[in-house]
C-alpha cells in the first residue's frame, strides 16, 4: 500500500520532504499547503500535487493518509493534534513541539485514534549513526558504560530569526541541533529514566534561548552522558557522539560523515581499530552539496514510516522520542536559561 501525504509547509524542510517522499517508492505526495500560496503552488506543481485551500482542509482530504508538519515549531502541537484527530498519521519535524504540555497534547491525540505519530529525527537515518548502532547491537564494545555527545554551530547561521524566538522555538540550541542530538543520545542510552541541565546565553543573549545548553541524562541501569549543544561553535557543524563500553568506544561524527571502533578482547588487552568513511555518501555531498545527504536520511525515515503503518517494527523516531527529547530540553531551560522578559541589552 502506498502512503498518501499532505504536507504542511512548503518552506525548505517541505522541499526537502517533498523530493523525499517523491523519492521513496511506498510514499507519494498528494497534496500541499503553506500561508504563502506562490511556495505551495510552485511545490505542487513540481510534483503534480494539488493545493489546499489551507491546512485545516489538507488533514480533512480522504485522499491523505499521513500529514508531514514543516512548519515553524509553535505550529507543531496545534497542526498534530488535528491531523491525528482527523485520522491522519504525521510525522512532524523537530522539536515535537516547544515544551512537555505541548507534547503530552499530541501524544494524547495520538492515543485518541490510534494512528503513529512520528518525530522527524532524520539523524537516525544517516550512515555513520546506523553504523554505530550496527555495531553497538553487535557487542563489539561490550556492555555500554557511558556516553558522550556534542553539536555545535554558529548561530548566524540560523536560517530565520524565529529559530532564535523564544515564542516560536520555546528555547535554544537544546530545541535546534540539540534536538537531535539529545534523541540519538537518548536512542543508544536506551530507557532515559533521569535529565537534569543547565542553558548559557551569555554570548548571543536571545531572551529565553540558551545558546549553550548541557545536559547530563541517566537510564534505568545507571549508565550516564552528557549532552552539549552549541549556537558558538567557531568550526563548521560539527556532530559527534561517543559511546563507551566495557571493551572498546564507537565515534559516530555526521559532519562529516565518519563512524570509529576502537574494541579490545578483554578489558585493558591490545586494542584494534577501523573507521568507515563512506565515500559515497561523501561523493554525493561533494557533487549535489548536503541536501542530498538529507533527503537520503528523510527517504529512509519515510520507508520506516510506512513500514511501520504496516505493523513492522523500525528505528523511527515516535512521538514519544520527540517528547522525552523535549522534557530533557526542557531540564536545562527550568534551571537557569534567562526568563523570556530578560531583555536584551540595546
Ligand atoms: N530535520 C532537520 O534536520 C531540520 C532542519 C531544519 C529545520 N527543521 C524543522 O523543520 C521545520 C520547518 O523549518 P524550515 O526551515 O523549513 O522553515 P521555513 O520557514 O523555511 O518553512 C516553514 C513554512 O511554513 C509555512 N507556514 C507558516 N505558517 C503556516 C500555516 N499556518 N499554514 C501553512 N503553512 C505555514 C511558512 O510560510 C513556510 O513556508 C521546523 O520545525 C524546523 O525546526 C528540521
């Protein structure tokens, strides 16, 4: 069966999901919709999709079977809840949404109809991170002991001024590339029991928008990492997580795309070591810049969607991986990023 989607923003994520889903062999897109009319008009007719009048008509349409929400964030709960309560299954982009009450609101709508509410963490779709996963489920590491993770970039490199607004994005980097990271650092931790954090916005001093944010998490067992998230990084984009064993570590890096085992037989015995490059992926970057690297991730996510309407079991993100990753945000934000009527310094 193939999966209809409507997609719910047509600014550069619906681009890039648009391509995806026209890319994925079990998806299609049937219809779109975005305030701005030229965007919506120009993305259908890339695709031979239709334009709904607006969004509250696109999740009505018999004819869509799941919503992509691309909308600024403090869009997310609102454009959820309806989808899933019109019967639509979504996937909604990053952050879920802006804080914990705003993601109960989904979850609850997706209990309502039983339909998958899924958080686009592309990130889980990228080599270097399904080949660390790869290799921690293979025991080449041994037991996980601990974990360790940063991202970081330069905040001028925010694509709009509202990904700094504490109204639409309802905090900082924690909530931007942090996101992700607090989810794949979460995804390999496994059964995140404990956060606690603390936020900085000393350098860009955006009112209620860490623009360093860290984190330390602790599963059930008592295994602990520590997650930073950075809008001051003075090197490019940079992703890295590490994950400690008993016998060996695995550094997992997306930009660039890179994946290192170092493992031993036995605990302080002759260490080994390999690292897988990906020369395609890094061919393909070099030849079509990174968007493809991303809208690769996206066709994955979108298989593993449908896949999972199905009934099979996947590494998609669901809604409660958004929330657990915004709960976690959120533990850095409640203790000491600025109150949002801090003003900034004229
Ligand atoms: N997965 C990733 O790696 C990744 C990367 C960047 C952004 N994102 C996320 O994707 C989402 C969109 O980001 P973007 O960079 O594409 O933003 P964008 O501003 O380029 O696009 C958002 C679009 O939503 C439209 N929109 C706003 N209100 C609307 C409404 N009421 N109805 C219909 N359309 C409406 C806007 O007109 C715009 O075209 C955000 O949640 C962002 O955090 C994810």
């Amino acid at each position: 069966m193939t999966l209809r989607f409507g997609i719910i923003g047509c600014g550069d994520i619906g681009q890039l999901r648009a391509e995806a889903i026209h890319a994925t062999p079990s998806t299609t897109l049937t219809a779109v919709s975005d305030v701005d009319s030229n965007r919506a008009a120009s993305l259908a007719s890339s695709y031979s999709a239709q334009v709904a009048s607006d969004w509250h008509e696109l999740v009505r349409r018999d004819d869509v079977d799941a919503m992509l929400v691309c909308t600024p964030p403090s869009l997310h709960a609102q454009m959820c809840t309806e989808a899933l309560d019109a019967h639509k299954h979504v996937l909604c982009e990053k952050p879920l949404a802006r804080n914990p009450v705003e993601c109960r609101a989904i979850l609850d709508a997706a209990q309502r109809s039983g339909c998958i509410v899924a958080t686009g963490f592309n990130y889980r779709f990228y080599p270097s991170i399904m080949k660390a996963r790869q290799l921690l489920d293979s025991g080449i590491i041994g037991k996980l002991d601990h974990i360790r993770s940063y991202t970081g970039y330069m905040a001028t490199a925010h694509s709009h001024p509202w990904m700094h607004e504490f109204e639409t994005m309802g905090g900082g980097s924690l909530r931007d590339n942090g996101i992700h990271l607090i989810d794949l650092t979460c995804y390999f931790l496994g059964d995140v029991a404990h956060a606690q954090g603390l936020g900085s916005n000393a350098v860009w001093q955006f009112d209620g928008c860490e623009d360093n944010g860290f984190l330390l998490l602790k599963n059930k067992a008592g295994n602990i990492a520590t997650v930073q998230a950075s809008w001051t990084e003075w090197r490019g984009y940079r992703l890295l997580i590490e994950l400690y064993g008993h016998l060996g570590c695995i550094r997992a890096s997306c930009f660039p795309m890179w994946t290192q085992v170092i493992w031993s037989d036995k605990l302080g015995g002759k260490t080994q070591r390999k690292r897988h490059l990906f020369p395609y992926t890094h061919l393909m970057e070099h030849l079509r810049s990174y968007r493809w690297v991303v809208v690769q991730s996206f066709i994955h996510e979108l298989d593993s969607l449908a896949r999972a309407v199905r009934g099979e079991e996947t590494q998609l993100a669901i809604g409660h991986d958004g929330a657990l990753a915004i709960e976690a945000a959120h533990a850095a934000s409640e203790n000491d990023t600025p109150p949002p009527e801090s003003k900034r310094p004229s």
